[in-house]
C-alpha cells in the first residue's frame, strides 16, 4: 500500500507539470484582460515543434527552446488579432488553436513522412534529488522540466505581485483606460503577457512529446489545454494556487491510470472520464466566488 501511494504521487507531479507551465502562461495572459482559447493549439504545436526540433538535432534542450520559441510566436499571433485588430477574443483563440494544429500536422507529415510507425527520439532522464532515501527518492525522481515548472510557481508569484511589471500587469486587466491615463502602453504590455503566456504553453507541450512520452501523436495534447483554462479559474488567477489544481488534476490522472491496472471491471471510458469529471465539480465549487479580472474579455481601443 506504502509503494502504491508513493509511486501515486510521484506520477502526480509528472502529470502535474504540462498543466503547470500551461496555466502559468494563461495567468500572464488573462491577468492582462486577454482570454487566449489558443492554448490547446500552441501546446500542440509546442509538443511538435519540440519533438521535430529534438529529433532533427539531436539535442532534448535545442527542441525545448524551440517549443518556447514556437509559443512565442503563436503569442504573438494571438495579440495582433485580439489587441491590435481588436477582433473577439473567442474567435481569435479558436482561430489560433486550429491553425497551430493544423500547422502541426502538415509540418509533421512534411517532416516524417506517412510511417505506420511512429517516429521516437530518448526522452529526458529523472534526475533524483534524494537517492539514498527509499520513500523521498522515488516521489523526487522526476524530470528536470518538472523541477523547473515548480519552481516558476514562487517567480511568478514574485512577478506578479512585487515588481512594477506585475502591477501594470494586474492594472491593465482590470483598467486598461486608467492604465493608459498613466502612461502606459496598454497594447504593448498585454502583447509582452500574450508572448510570456505562449511561451510557458509551448513549453508545457513539449515536456509531453520530450519528456513524458519521447514521440508525437496525434491526440498528446488531449484536452490538457482546456483543463487549464477551468484551473485558472479554480485558483482564481493566482500562482500559487495554480499548484494546488494542477496537483489535484494530476492526482485524478495518476491514480485512474493506475486502477485500470488494478482489474476493476469498469468501463476504460469511465477512468478516462475521471479527472475532468473532477475537474468540473472543483470548477463550479470554486468559480462561484472567483474574482476575474475586470477586463477580461473586453478589447481596448484607445479613444
């Protein structure tokens, strides 16, 4: 019983980790009054950017900073629509999500060919922190992305919450015209949290086809993205909460993959099920007192 909960929460924070970096990067965005529905496509995309990348060079950390790079730009995409065109954010997200995934696919097939069997590359090792401890040493026997994407959250809360940036951040998604008033540039700072925010998603997908997996399918994203668009609710735009439904999501994740292996004749669909049918119920628990920024989904023209 000990080993199974050990090896529950060690997969916790492996599952944990996309979701980590994606609702991050979906913070910076909707803490500047942008809702980016392209967080599905720009981790998708991050997933393949970072496998092609990996896999052309040979190099795990050259197809992470692609992936980052690659997020960059569908950030950027994401702001010449929603802040500079100043077209709904809804449709521009979609937009977004379907482009980058179609982009995805073409790129893939372009690149690997129409093989019946999926091209790998060797994913990152576990790096353990604690080897000489039985209980400490396999929860912490984790990817170095892992350890990265927890120790964002505290430099996010600092961010956010004790630099100028952070303040102008939070000013421009609750009062861009007030913002503006003082001399700030509201187009350009909600395009630098878009930028930030696509990063931190292109990398949360690519930890999926680098780390986690070691190749690319089609369905490797698998709604995470929306998922994190719900957790960034539950930890009403603040960092270190975003820990917490991370790890809860993650928890559901670990622990129906491992009953599956346990036998119980349940329906395979129904496991599957499972951590979004938690996730929705911690969603509407939380989201009745959620504070959303007050320009959220409000596009800014200046007068």
């Amino acid at each position: 019983m000990g080993d199974f909960i050990i090896d529950i929460i060690a997969a916790t924070l492996r599952v944990a980790t996309p979701l980590i970096f994606a609702t991050l990067g979906e913070l910076f965005c909707e803490r500047a009054g942008i809702l980016n529905l392209g967080i599905e496509g720009t981790m998708f995309f991050g997933a393949f950017s970072g496998f092609a990348a990996a896999s052309l060079s040979g190099s795990l950390w050259v197809g992470v900073l692609t992936a980052l790079v690659g997020g960059m730009l569908s950030g950027w995409l994401m702001s010449l629509f929603s802040v500079r065109l100043g077209v709904n954010q809804h449709v521009s997200g979609l937009g977004i999500t379907l482009l980058m995934t179609a982009l995805s696919l073409f790129g893939f097939r372009v690149i690997f060919g129409e093989s019946r069997v999926l091209p790998s590359i060797t994913p990152f090792k576990q790096l353990s922190i604690f080897p000489n401890s039985p209980v400490l040493g396999e929860i912490f026997s984790q990817y170095a992305l892992t350890y990265i994407a927890i120790a964002l959250i505290p430099i996010v809360w600092w961010v956010v919450y004790r630099t100028n940036f952070g303040l102008n951040l939070r000013s421009v998604g609750d009062n861009p015209e007030a913002t503006d008033a003082a001399g700030i540039n509201v187009y350009n700072l909600r395009t630098i949290a878009l930028v930030i925010g696509g990063a931190l998603m292109g990398v949360g997908g690519a930890f999926l086809s680098v780390a986690q997996l070691g190749s690319f399918t089609f369905g490797i994203v698998a709604g995470r993205g929306w998922v994190c668009i719900a957790l960034i609710i539950f930890a009403n735009w603040h960092p270190i909460k975003v820990l917490w439904g991370a790890l809860l999501f993650g928890s559901v994740q670990a622990l129906q993959s491992r009953l599956q292996l346990t036998g119980i004749k349940l329906p395979y669909e129904l496991f599957l099920a499972l951590p979004y049918i938690v996730t929705i119920i911690a969603l509407t628990l939380a989201g009745r007192n959620a504070s959303y920024p007050a320009a959220l989904l409000k596009p800014y023209k200046r007068e």
